[in-house]
C-alpha cells in the first residue's frame, strides 16, 4: 500500500472529490481525517472508510476560520500522533460573477475558502513537517487558476492564488523534505455546483463560450488518483508545479 503508516487530513472530504480521495487514502494504507463543514457527510464517509477496515476520524471544519483550522490540525496530532499529508480541497464556486458586479463580500467569501483556507492549514503543518522534515501537500487548485474564464472573477483569481501559492510553498521548503504541488481539474462531476445559487447571466455567457471543446466531464476517482500520485513516494521528484487533469480540455 502506498501510504501505509501515514496520517493524511483531507479538507472538503464529505463529498465529491475529497471523498473520494480520502477513500482511496484510507484503502492505500493512511489515517484519514476527513474534514467537513458538514460534519454528518464526513461522518458517513468515516463509517465507510472503517466498514471497509480502514482509519479514519470526522472533523468539523469550517477552513475560513482559524480557529476550526488549528482545532483541525490539533485533533489530527492528538489522534494519530503526527501529520504526513495534507490534501487542500475544500473549495466554493462565485455564481460566474464578473468583475464589474462584485461585491466585497463575495470576494472575500470566496477567498476566504478557496485561499485563505489553505494558507492557514499549510501554516499549521509547516512545523510538523520541518521538524521530521517530510511531508507532502496537496492542494487542489483549478483549470481556472490556469486560465482565465471557467468561472467568474474572484473564483478564478483565487485559484491562481493557490497556484502561485503552491509554487511558493513548494521551492521554498524543497531542501526540508517537504513537497507541495496542486491539481487543476477541468470539469469533474461533484456537487461544487451546489454553491451555486444564482448565476450571473453576463459571467455564464462568457465563460461557456469553452465548453463546447471540453473532451469530457471527469469522476472524483480521477482526480483521487492523481492526488495519490502526489502523495505517495511515487511522485519524490515532482514538486511546486500544477498537474493538470481535464481530460485534454486545456490543451486546445
């Protein structure tokens, strides 16, 4: 198994693709905490995880606050004694709101997840993996963070965020065993959607204009496998870049 003996925190772990990367994580041999803002779904996928003889706990997790964060980290250490990955997925779309109807709190809102949250759980593992000097991070970014109108204009500044982010993060820990990459999935069929409610016709006009060359909508167990890839030893020499998983859509 490829992560056996590891202990993995899985952000946004209650559906779609974090579940299915804590599935595969717990089949692969880790400890999976499987964190949620919806604390009942992660705890079915825990029931899951251990039906199957694997270890996982649930934790509620709101990742734009701190203090959730720190509890989230803490609860993993005092569980499973360390931390050895982490996978940031938890993410929320912006209604295809573009640039000039913004509001300030969408912005933040959006940033506050998609960003922000990452930062602070990088930040909170930081210590732990510079003192064993190993660890791998995962952070699930977007084909929006690579180019410019799968979503509105704060979903796809912040996921460039995150990959910037994660090219920082990556080189600057480098020489203490520390890897950190990212994942742009294209379109993957999870139900990210949901936090769409409603859609601003202007942005959803100009962002569709790509859809008729997508090859193809993706399932959570694609991108589970590429972010196991990532997190296993497979994957020693890859570090600080963005693999793609979208079937060839940003290819054309």
């Amino acid at each position: 198994m490829k992560l056996s003996g590891k202990v993995a925190v899985v952000t946004g772990a209650a559906s779609g693709m974090g579940k299915a990367i804590a599935e595969l994580f717990a089949k692969e041999g880790a400890k999976v905490i499987v964190s949620d803002l919806n604390v009942d779904n992660a705890r079915k996928v825990v029931e899951g995880i251990t039906a199957k003889g694997g270890s996982a706990i649930a934790v509620a997790t709101n990742v734009a606050i701190e203090q959730d964060v720190q509890q989230l980290i803490d609860t993993a250490v005092e569980k499973f004694g360390t931390v050895d990955i982490l996978v940031n997925n938890a993410g929320i779309m912006d209604n295809f709101v573009p640039a000039g109807d913004i509001t300030d709190e969408l912005w933040e809102k959006v940033f506050a997840v998609n960003t922000t949250g990452p930062m602070r759980t990088t930040r909170k593992v930081l210590p732990i993996f510079t003192e064993k000097k190993q660890g791998v991070i995962v952070n699930i970014a977007s084909a929006g963070g690579l180019f410019g109108s799968r979503a509105g204009a704060a979903y796809t500044a912040s996921k460039h965020a995150v990959v910037g982010f994660t090219k920082n993060v990556g080189f600057q820990y480098a020489k203490l065993g520390i890897r950190c990459n990212a994942i742009a999935p294209g379109a993957v069929n999870t139900n990210i959607a949901a936090s769409l409610t409603a859609p601003n016709p202007f942005g959803v006009e100009r962002a569709s204009i790509g859809m008729a060359i997508n090859p193809g909508l993706g399932q959570p167990e694609d991108i589970a496998k590429v972010a196991l890839f990532l997190a296993s030893d497979d994957s020693s020499f890859v570090n600080g870049t963005t693999v793609t998983a979208d079937a060839g859509w940003t290819a054309y």
